[in-house]
C-alpha cells in the first residue's frame, strides 16, 4: 500500500529493513544479538524514559522492524507499551523477520500516528517516542504544530516526548522542525548522534530548566539501573546541543503551511 519493503542479510550478520530498494535504512537487528539497538539515535531516544522514572505506558509511533519497542519491552518490564504504524506490510515484516511478538503488555496498532494520537485520553502517555519517517522523510502531517500540540496534551504531568529528526545537512526542514517544537512545548533539548544524521529532540511538556549535566545524570543512572548494556550518559555528554547554540532559526509549521 505506501511501497515497496525491503530486507536484507548484510554480510556483517544484521538484518535490515529499507523503504525502497535502495532506500535508507529504517531497522537494523542481529539476530543472533536479538538485545542490542545498534543505531545510536535509538539509544538517545532512551533519554526521554530517563526523565520519568518508572513510566507506566509508552508510546511509539512508527514501527520499522520493531527494534525500539522490543528493546523497551525487555528492559521496562512495569511498562505497557503501544505501537502505532500505519502500514500493516510493515507490521508483518516485523514479526516475521524481526522477531517482533505482542503481548498483553505490547500492543501494535495499524492507524494513522496523528489519528491514533488524536482519540487518545488526555495525560495517558509518560513518554511518546517520534519515531516516523516514509522512505524519504517524517510525514508532513506529523511535524505541524498542531499535531505536537496533540503530543504535549496526551503527555502526563512530567512526561518527556523524543523525536528522531535528520539532521539540518540532510533536511532542508529541520529548522523549522526545531523551531516548532520550541513553540509547541515548555522546553526543547536537541542531542546530536554523532556518527549518524540524526538528532534526537527531547520536548518537555513542563519547564524544569534542566542542564546537561542532569540529563547526563538521568541517563547515565537508567543505564545501571535498567541494565541497558550501554552508557547512554556518554552519548548524552558528547552529544548535547545548547539549543540557542544551534545556529538554526526557521518558521513555526502548521497545518496551513507545512510542506507536503
């Protein structure tokens, strides 16, 4: 139905999932090392989980091939998780070449993101995980202010949204993406992957004037504590961005301006 889908076996032992033949790579799994996310934005991602402790529902939009909401499941054994992806192809996929399996605690729903969003209660999410993108970029319809104003509203009190957005080399939006995100919530922290063209854009649905060293605390003690396999708070320290020190300014998107 949204194109082609394609897996390979790569000759390093990992599989991954593209949209599109020779598209960018959306999942990349060993499946021999079925407890590994070995994309570092994905770790990042795990930052907003690090600002509330103990969160009892997460939710993800976009599934790929399923290796985020896995990784959450293993490691997150109190949370209730929902996926929502809006191709069922994909869903498919996922389960038969990525080990993807449901369970009373991990429930995929096949919708729209911002449709699902939109009929959610309000406050119902501790964190929600952005994680959508077609074979080219994030459907417009997910980058407006309106659709981040949905997110901040079925946010929690204290709850943390993260997105993945490709960096402003790659995406001729990506300040205006910034700048969106900025005015749809309390408060905005961009972390840099480093080696990948992602940023991860943490949004606070409250202001609590964090600094950086006390989300490199956050994350470096979910890290120990959820046994993550890695040190987020390395990844935090070296890859922090000051949002006023980003040098990026653009135009709030709506709506009635985004571009399709």
């Amino acid at each position: 139905m949204f194109g082609t889908i394609a897996v390979t076996d790569d000759a390093d032992g990992t599989r991954a999932l593209r949209f599109g033949r020779s598209g960018v790579t959306q999942s990349v799994i060993d499946p021999g090392k079925p407890d590994v996310l070995h994309f570092v934005y994905a770790r990042l991602m795990l930052a907003a989980v690090a600002l509330v402790p103990q969160p009892r529902r997460i939710l993800v939009v976009g599934l790929g091939g399923g290796a985020l909401p896995r990784y959450l499941h293993r490691h997150f054994p109190a949370t209730a998780i929902d996926v929502v992806e809006i191709d069922p192809a994909v869903a498919a996929v996922a389960r038969e070449y990525f080990g993807y399996r449901e369970d009373a605690r991990l429930q995929t729903h096949i919708a729209d993101g911002r449709t699902f969003i939109r009929a959610a209660p309000s406050g119902h999410y501790d964190v929600v995980l952005l994680d959508a993108f077609g074979s080219e970029k994030v459907p417009a319809h997910l980058t407006t202010l309106e659709f981040l104003a949905d997110i901040r509203r079925v946010l929690a009190p204290g709850g943390v949204a993260a997105s993945n957005l490709w960096n402003s080399r790659y995406n001729s939006l990506y300040g205006d993406m910034l700048a969106t995100h900025r005015q749809a919530f309390a408060e905005v922290h961009v972390l840099d992957t480093r080696r990948e063209v992602n940023h991860v854009v943490l949004a606070l649905g409250e202001r609590r004037n964090l600094l950086s060293a006390g989300l490199e605390s956050a994350a470096r003690r979910l890290s120990s504590d959820a046994r993550l396999g890695f040190d987020m708070g390395d990844l935090v320290r070296a890859g922090y961005i000051p949002t006023d020190a980003t040098g990026l300014t653009g135009r709030v998107l709506r709506d009635t301006n985004r571009a399709d």
